[in-house]
C-alpha cells in the first residue's frame, strides 16, 4: 500500500531563484492509512519520503527493532525537528529538477501520530524544501510555522481541513520568500565550530566528549582519507551516524552549531541529516546515505543508543596531537558559511 501511494513521479520544481515547497506525509486521523501524497512537488522532497519515512521509520517498524527495545530503551515516542542538507551537484547552473545542490535544504517537523483506524505505529511529517535561502531565515521563518502547522494539524480530524492548512501555510511561505535577499551567502559562525564545542559543559572536561566525536569522524572514513588531505574533503562511503549533546540554547541554534561543524569536517557534497528529537538533550546526525539502521535512533533513547561523547575510545598520543593542533587553531577563526559556495 505505502509504495502504490509514494508511486507518483514528483512535478519539477519551476520559477524564481528562492522558493519553498511544503509537503505532508505519513498517519493522521483523516485518513484510514498513510496520507495521500501532499505537496510532493520536487525530487528532493521525494527522497526524504523515501529515505526518512519508506526505508527509515518503516523499515525499523516493519522489522520489529523499536518494539524490541525496553521501556528504558526506547523514547515514549516521535517528537523531532530534522534538517536535510541535500549535497552539493555537479552542476553550476539550476538543473532541470530545480535543484541547486547546495542551497537545497529540508526542514521539517515530526510526531507522534495515529488514522483513522487508531493505529499509531507512524508519525505524521510535515517538511518544507527551501531552495535558496539562507539557513538563518530558514530558522527564524519556516520551523516555526512548521510548529503552527502542527499544532493545527493535531486539533483536526480532518482531511479537508489538513489539506486547507496546507495549501494557505505553503501560499503565506512563499509570500515570505518574496522579503528575502540572497545577494551574499551566510557569513556563517563568528568562531570555528571546534573552538565554540570545547567550550560545551556537555562535550566534558578537557574537551574529552570532542575528541572522541573526531576520533569517530576519523575512523569512519576510508583509510586512504582518515589522516591524509584538509578534514572538509572528506566523503563518507555509506554512511556515518554519531549522537552528540545539543550544545546550545535552542533548537535552531543547535541545528546551526552542528551543521557548521560538519561543514568543517566534511565535503559539501556529502548529504547531512540531522534529527533533533525536541524533549531531549541531544541531536543525532547522519552523513552520506543512510539505510535504516541509521534510522534506529530515532526511537531510542540512550540507554539503547550512548551520545559518542561518552564512549571511551582509546585515543593514540598522535591522533591526540593533530586534534589538540586543530582545536587551539579554531580559536578565533571565522567558521565555514553554512549556505552558499565556498
């Protein structure tokens, strides 16, 4: 059933140089099993249904792997904001998808729901493609009407009134879009990443918890990558999870550490995913292409899943060496711009 619904080839995305595509999908009472497909307008869009909702969550429910879990083990349920950063393209110039590598992004806002019937195994998602738009204003603008979306969303039972929602929240986006300027990229963080994370309390004394997120980082590449070339160059084959603390006083602004600090760590055209479940304390991040035991964490909790922070990794004097190096180097240095060419 889920794959007659996702059959549906997505429309090109056309028209203007920032634009913002707001689709839905997954359970909500006014449908007795998934939602029609709702605002699939692009391929990026397409993929995250795929990636995250066809071979991520039904892929760990059709197997039985939260259910495995304990109580203890497993979150309650589905609570997460997430960013999809799309990898950079090959090409210079807009493509026929409408897809411009990295100005691509998905931000998107996730819960725990039920259909019609009462099953309540998926949650619903609502996500918006920004296509060329600063990360900042993606932020300040889009995650939170994706919050008012939501709240409207859980108070119907309605799939007229879903739909309704919808298409005047995707009309007020686009409205929005027509304010920004985009002449100049985000100038990005006013320090390095590493610098501002050894500061965290939560990273731990001495900037243990970072070191090891790096060690982590290092030994997930190919051996050929792992300690030869600049660290953004790196591009995972597969793909590369860790958990880390959130580090920052928000939501947004612990999307926006993390994301700059894998902009420093890897090559742009890596995808980055990062799911940020909103009654927690950390955040998990997946690069390169995930398959759905990555997805796994979603539902568990760190009884079942520890942040890499806290795994004691036996540390090599050299590897302590070039990461000490790299960290005292950081320190006042301008931080990787989150959107836009380098």
């Amino acid at each position: 059933m889920m794959r007659r619904l996702f059959a549906r080839k997505a429309s090109p995305a056309t028209g203007g140089t920032n634009r913002v595509f707001l689709a839905a999908f997954g359970k909500h009472p006014g449908w007795n099993d998934h939602i029609e497909d709702l605002g699939l307008e692009t391929d990026l869009l397409v993929r995250l249904k795929r990636t995250l909702y066809l071979d991520g969550i039904s892929g760990n429910v059709d197997s039985g792997a939260w259910e495995k879990l304990s109580e203890r083990q497993r979150l309650e349920g589905f609570d997460h904001q997430f960013v999809w950063r799309n990898g950079r393209t090959t090409k210079n110039t807009k493509d026929t998808k409408g897809e411009r590598g990295e100005n691509e992004l998905v931000v998107g806002r996730m819960w725990s729901s039920m259909d019609g019937k009462g099953r309540t195994r998926y949650p619903m998602v609502i996500c918006a493609h920004c296509s060329g738009l600063p990360l900042p204003w993606v932020l300040q603008q889009v995650l939170p009407r994706l919050e008012e979306i939501r709240t409207r969303c859980v108070n119907t039972t309605s799939s007229v009134a879903v739909k309704s929602i919808l298409d005047s929240s995707r009309r007020q986006l686009r409205e929005l879009t027509q304010q920004v300027e985009v002449s100049s990229p985000d100038p990005g963080m006013p320090e390095g990443t590493l610098a501002v994370l050894a500061r965290c309390p939560e990273i731990g004394r001495d900037h243990v918890g970072l070191l090891r997120v790096l060690y982590k980082l290092e030994q997930g590449m190919p051996a050929d990558d792992a300690r030869g070339g600049e660290p953004a160059t790196r591009v995972v084959q597969g793909s590369l999870h860790i958990r880390v603390p959130a580090c920052a006083d928000s939501p947004s602004n612990t999307i926006r550490l993390w994301l700059s600090f894998l902009l420093e760590e890897f090559d742009s055209s890596n995808a980055m995913i990062l799911l940020l479940p909103l009654a927690e304390s950390w955040i998990d991040i997946i690069v390169g292409q995930p398959s759905a035991k990555e997805f796994y964490c979603i539902r568990a909790s760190l009884e079942a899943v520890p942040r890499t922070t806290d795994i004691p990794y036996t540390l090599a004097p050299g590897f302590l060496e070039r990461m000490e190096r790299r960290i005292a180097a950081s320190v006042g240095a301008r931080a990787t711009p989150l959107m836009g060419d380098r």
